[in-house]
C-alpha cells in the first residue's frame, strides 16, 4: 500500500510554495500508524498558528489525516479526526493550565485535566469533519468541492454554538500570507480557511488519484491553481487600491500599557500605584497632543462608576492631559428581581471630566466570567480568580469623539467575534478599539494568538484598530491588516500615532455572513443528497 512524503517550500508573503509529492514512502497498514499521522496532523495544523507561525503546514497539515481516514468507515474516521482535533487544541490552548494553575487554587494536575476535557470537546469538529468528508465519498459525492464547505460549516458553529468559541479558526494562520487574507473584507476569515482546506485536500487526492482517478482529479487541480495564483493578486490590488485613496478620516491616538501585575491587581494597597502609572503614561502620551488616549480592560480596578476619590483622580488625569480617556473598569447594576449583577464595563470620559459614555461586554468568557447553564452545572466554579458572574452587555455602543470621530469596543475576548466587530462598524464606527488584559496568559502563545485574530477585523471591515492590552500585546492595526506598530510584552509602554480609514463599506460589513452560511447550506443540501443514496 502506498504512502506519502512530502516536502514543502515557502513562498512569497509566507504563502505555500512548491509541493514535491512522493510515493511509496510511507506505508501505514497498521492502526498506531493511523494514529500517528492523526496526531502529526493535529500538531502541524497548531504549529502553523502563533507563536511557531510555520505558515506552510496549514497547507498540508490536513493531508496525514485524511490520508490516514482513506478506506475507513465514517465512525472509524471520526476517531482520527477527533484524535487529530484533540492534538490540536492541546497543542494551542496549553496556555489554559497556565491561567488555572497560577490564578486559581485549583492544582496542576486538575488544570491539566481541564485542558483536556476542553479539547476533548472541541475536538469533535475535527472528527465531524473528517467523518462527513468519508460519508460523502461513500456516496460518491463531490467530496473534494463539499470539504471546504463543511470545514467552515463546522468553524462557523464552533463560534456560536453551544458556547461559542471561535479560537483558531485554521484562516489565522495565513495572516502572514497579506495579499491572500484581504478576501476576508468579502468572506471573512472563513473564506481564508476555505482555500487552505481546499488545497489540503486537493492533495491528498492526488495522492491517491491514479488511471482515471487522476484525470477526474484535474478539474480540481485546475481551479486550485487558479485560486491561489488569482486571489492573492486580487488581494494585492485590493489593498494598494484603499492604499491609493484620500482618507475619509484620520484619527491620532495614544495608547498606555501600564504592565500591571496580575497578581496585584487587584490589591487595593496597590491601586494608588496602579494610578500613578497611568497618569505617567498618559502625560507623556499627551505631549503629543492625540486626539484620545486608550488605557486596557479593567485598567482602574475599583468601580469608577462609584463617586469619591477614585472616581476623582481618573478626572483629574483626564483634565491634567487636556486628552479624552477610554478606559476599562468593573462595574455593576441592579437586576429586575432586585440582584446585583457585575459587569465589565469600558468608560470614555472627556478633558473637561465629563463621563461621555460607557459599554458593557456583551460576549463573555465561558467558565471565566460566567457559567454555562449554571443550574445544570452547579459544580462549576470560575477559574478565574477576581472575576465573578459577570452579567452581559445589551447594547454595541458606539462612542463618539469631540473631533467627530465615532469608534466600536471591543473588549478583551470580544475581538475574536466576528459578527460582533461587524456590528459596531454597521452602526458607524470608523475606528475599532480592542481593550484587553492578556496578562492572564503569561509568556504563552495567547498574547500573539490573540493579536492575530483580532487584526483580522481590521480587514474584514476596513477600519483600523487601535489595541491596549495591560502586559502586551498592545497595537496599531491598518485597514488592510498589516500590524504597523506592536508593543513589548510585559514593559511599560506608551505610544502615540494616527489611523486612518478609507471611508468604504464592505460586503462583509454590509451582509456578514453570507459566505459561511452558503456553505452551510451547501452541507445540508449534500447532506439530504446522500441520504438517498446507496453506499459504494
């Protein structure tokens, strides 16, 4: 039984280079060898996300697994795919043991065990997927065209259902490969995922492909060809035509990273020095007169919203700086049934110390800041330490500048919504303002995870994105998604630079999802189609 070598080259914008394909080189006949090429799947699709960012492997990092699932029954091939999923999610989310065993009592070997369960879970849209790719080969189907649809299907559920938890969708890991990911102001970051799978399993056909198999196999080779040959070029003329066009608006900001201590925080002995801090960022970041100064999620850590002397030193920094503030803070209201519910609130308070609005996140950390079906899980306690159950927000507001300028937040895990991003941008934010404390993951890959995802709102609805984060990563994000400026991580820091914006409206903005839902369609439609069909 033949196998599969492969050897890869990179090319240009971090994109897939050239492809060697080699037979004979492998010869997994038994069910560990299986396994492996399962896990070796998994490990490579993790390894092409920050931090490693060997963007090529996202190419192939599919293809040891289906060549692995090829002659298998669905639920055998569910198995690998889960196995494969499983691999993953512990290979990228490893950061969560971290955040648990250092901010909770809990011990080591219980957050190990909760990593586990987590991507146990997750890993079940991995065996989905690769279950339906053999159910629809079975049925003769056009599986190598249904497989991206289903990919994003699947992606597309994970960031809703249930729980939603659209972590490292496999689009991510192109975000070095600039000119591909600009279809994302059409598609969004599903479409990126799209041809990445496409690619992958075009592969791992042609493997397999031999006689007549090969020659039904060109149509396919065909348009994957053209697909990455024209959609980048189509991306690079994207950009440098928003590149070419007069601003509709400019905007100079200002961002301080205080590099506060997760483990202080919270330490009301340590909030006169939490304070000093940003009033000594914020003016030095005044003395280049921006137009707004951006401080991280829950920077002040008491309720601002209470009057006293809290209150009044965020005032008085404000009116020192002679700068708008935006700026995170608990806070907390009275529910109908008389309860009092905590929130995570970001405030913009004007120079005159004026408080000009406020905006309550409205998606939540699961089993960080709330409970899932709390009643049915009434064992479950947060893990996060300093956070309780947290109410949601009920409105996107959009804030509005003295100068004009209107602009979206978006806090913390929120930036990696997108659908959530879209809706600040369809009620007229110009701007995207992504307040976080990544302090929780330490000198982890979730920091540079986390940047990366959100910069790909910045594409998908052409505005910039300006990112405050307590540690690091804080940054300036272009329309186009290129990061212009990136922070240390866990230093001290202020920066000062304007954004931009084109003025433009894109498809995503003005109809979302259409690219993911088609594709779900797409799935069912193939899905009743093979349900009257006979097994081969």
């Amino acid at each position: 039984m033949a196998g599969l070598g492969l050897r890869v080259g990179v090319g240009p914008n971090g994109g897939p280079g050239s492809i060697v394909l080699q037979a004979e080189t492998i010869r997994p006949g038994g069910g560990w060898r299986r396994l492996a090429l399962a896990v070796c799947s998994g490990l490579m699709l993790s390894a092409s996300l920050p931090s490693l960012d060997l963007t090529p492997l996202a190419w192939i990092g599919l293809v040891p697994l289906l060549w692995a699932a090829r002659s298998r029954s669905p639920r055998r091939a569910f198995g690998l795919g889960w196995l494969a999923g499983f691999a993953f999610y512990l290979a990228t989310c490893w950061w969560i043991v971290y955040t648990i065993d250092h901010y909770t009592a809990l011990p080591l070997p219980i957050a190990v065990g909760l990593l586990a369960l987590m991507a146990a879970v997750l890993a079940l849209y991995h065996g989905a997927f690769v279950a339906a790719v053999r159910w629809l080969e079975l049925r003769r189907l056009p599986a190598v065209w249904l497989a991206p649809a289903v990919w994003v299907t699947l992606e597309w559920l994970r960031g809703w259902f249930f729980i939603g938890f659209p972590w490292a969708a496999l689009g991510y890991s192109q975000h070095r490969f600039h000119d591909l990911v600009q279809m994302a102001e059409v598609t969004g970051v599903y479409g990126v995922s799209a041809v990445v799978v496409l690619f992958n399993v075009v592969v791992a056909k042609a493997l397999r492909a031999q006689g007549a198999g090969a020659r039904r196999l060109l149509p396919a080779m065909l348009v994957l060809t053209l697909v990455v040959a024209v959609l980048p070029a189509l991306g690079r003329a994207r950009a440098a035509q928003l590149a070419a066009r007069p601003p509709a608006g400019t905007l100079v900001v200002g961002i301080a990273q205080g590099n506060v201590e997760q483990e202080r925080k919270w330490d009301p002995a340590f909030q006169d020095e939490t304070m000093n801090r940003y009033r000594l960022l914020t003016l030095e970041a005044a003395q280049a007169r921006p137009a707004m100064i951006v401080w991280p999620e829950t920077a002040t850590p008491f309720f601002f919203q209470n009057p006293g002397p809290r209150r009044e030193s965020v005032l008085e920094i404000a009116r020192e700086a002679g700068v708008p503030l935006f700026f995170g803070a608990p806070a907390y209201r009275q529910r109908d049934d008389g309860r009092i519910e905590q929130l995570n609130r970001a405030y913009l308070v004007l120079p005159d110390g004026r408080e000009a609005g406020s905006y309550d996140k409205m998606q939540l950390v699961p089993f960080g800041e709330y409970v899932p079906f709390a009643r049915l899980l009434f064992f479950v306690e947060q893990v996060v330490d300093a956070v309780g159950q947290l109410g949601a927000g009920l409105v996107p507001t959009v804030f509005t500048l003295p100068d004009g300028t209107r602009f979206g937040a978006l806090i913390c895990y929120e930036g990696i919504f997108p659908a959530l991003s879209r809706e600040f941008v369809r009620r007229g934010a110009e701007v995207l303002v992504n307040v976080t404390n990544d302090a929780w993951y330490g000198r982890s890959s979730a920091p540079a995870q986390h940047l990366v995802q959100a910069s790909f709102r910045a594409i998908e609805n052409r505005v910039p994105m300006v990112r405050a984060a307590n540690t690091g990563i804080s940054a300036i994000v272009d329309p186009d998604g290129r990061i212009r400026w990136e922070g240390p991580l866990f230093e001290m820091a202020w920066h000062v630079e304007p954004v931009s914006w084109p003025g433009v409206r894109t498809f995503y903005t003005r109809f979302g999802d259409v690219f993911a839902c088609g594709c779900a369609l797409a799935t069912l439609v193939a899905m009743g189609l093979g349900l009257r069909r006979k097994i081969h």
